[in-house]
C-alpha cells in the first residue's frame, strides 16, 4: 500500500487557501467596480437633476417676466382705461341720473380686476410650493440612498478585513505544523513537539529511542492530521 506524501495534505490546505484568497480578491474587484459605476450613476443623475432644475428656474424666471409684462401692460390698460373712467364720471358729474350707474360700473371694473390679481398669486404660489416639494423630497431620497451604499460598504469591508486575519492565523498555524512534520522527518522529536505543544513527544523519544524516525513519525501522524484538520476546519466562510 503507497504511503501518501506528509506535504499533501498541507499542499492542498494551502492550494485551497489560495484559491479562496484569489476569489475574494476577486469579489472585492467585482464590489468596487459595482459600487464606482454606481457613484457615477448617482452622479451623472444629479448633474441631471441640477439641469432640470436648473431649467426650470429658467422657466419659472422667464414665465414670471411674461407675468410682470403682463400685469405691466395690463395695468397700463387699466390706467387709460381707469383715466376714461373718471373721464366719464367727470361727464357723468353733470349728468345726475347716471351718476349711481356708473359708480356701479366703475365698482365691478375693480373688483374684476382685484379678484384675477388675487387668483394669479395663488396659482403662482401654490406652483412654486409643489416644486419646492418635490426637490426637497428628492434630495433627502439620494441622500439616504447614499448613506444606506456607504454602510453597506463599511461592513463589507469590516468583514473581508476580518477573514484576512482569520486567513493570516491558519496559514501561521499551517507554516507551524508543516514546520513540525519537518522536525519529525528529520527525526528531531522532540522540536516537533515543542513546536506542536505535544511536550509528551520528547518524553516519548526516551522510551522509543531505538525506534526509528520514520516508524515514530506514522506513530505520531495521528496528531499532526489532527492539527492540519483542525486548521481546515477553522478556515472562514468568506463568502459575503
């Protein structure tokens, strides 16, 4: 029956190890390339956002100058029309039974007048609160969703730094045990054992000493597997 090389298993911890390691490499790569095309995303859209608002601050600017025309050239109608008026009233002075009439007349101009001033405000007013509504409700949204991407990235990036120490303590505890096998290659029992803190295995060596080192090193293989297995074993999940 062949005897299988004392390296393999630590051979193939560390291929294992390795392959592990590049994958997370990989990932790490595969996130920050994510997480740049998102930061432009979200950049490029508010570049967008400014242009539309941007935009429509020119509108508004331009629809209030329409406005204030408007309401310039209406009131110059008015005037002469205010100035026909009392030019009227001035005739109606001498003409005492249309007197009451044209107060009447003069009154409802005014009041006409009054009232479509009054609702133009407030159509104006009632637009601009909705659109300052409406940005300040999108803001506070790109403001959370970039607060919630940076905490996602913080504890990714807690937790990879966290198996990169949990991957640097195994493959510590690997050089020591391969670093052990060596010792009992070389027959020096008793450093493997100072090494694996098996300080029994230097007593052994009094006992066993006509034994040779080959027949005590498959004698004590038992606690070296044990302890590459165990290494295997406390190996991190570094799957996100």
């Amino acid at each position: 029956m062949a005897v299988s090389h004392p390296f393999d298993d630590a051979y193939s911890l560390m291929k294992s190890m390795q392959a592990e390691l590049n994958q997370v490499k990989a990932e790490l790569h595969t996130e920050k390339t994510r997480r740049t095309s998102e930061v432009g995303e979200l950049q490029r859209e508010v570049r967008s956002l400014r242009g539309h608002l941007e935009q429509a601050l020119k509108d508004l600017t331009a629809a209030n100058d329409r406005v204030a025309c408007a309401l310039t050239s209406e009131t110059a109608i008015r005037g002469r029309a205010l100035e026909m008026l009392r030019k009227e009233v001035a005739d109606a002075i001498h003409l005492s039974s249309e007197v009451h009439h044209l107060k009447t007349i003069q009154a409802t101009h005014f009041g006409k007048l009054a009232t479509e001033l009054k609702t133009e405000r407030h159509e104006r007013q009632a637009g601009q609160q909705a659109l300052d509504a409406m940005l300040s409700a999108e803001v506070q949204t790109r403001t959370e969703e970039s607060e919630m991407h940076t905490n996602q990235l913080n504890r990714f990036r807690a937790q990879w730094e966290e198996n990169l120490q949990q991957d640097r303590g195994n493959f510590a505890a690997l050089v020591k045990d391969v670093h052990a096998a060596g010792q009992l290659l070389t027959g020096n029992v008793a450093g493997a054992g100072m090494l694996l803190g098996i300080p029994e295995l230097a007593m052994s060596t009094q006992t066993t000493a006509a034994n040779s080192p080959n027949s005590y090193l498959m004698n004590t293989g038992g606690s070296g597997s044990l302890n590459l297995s165990a290494g295997a074993d406390s190996r991190p999940n570094t799957s996100p």
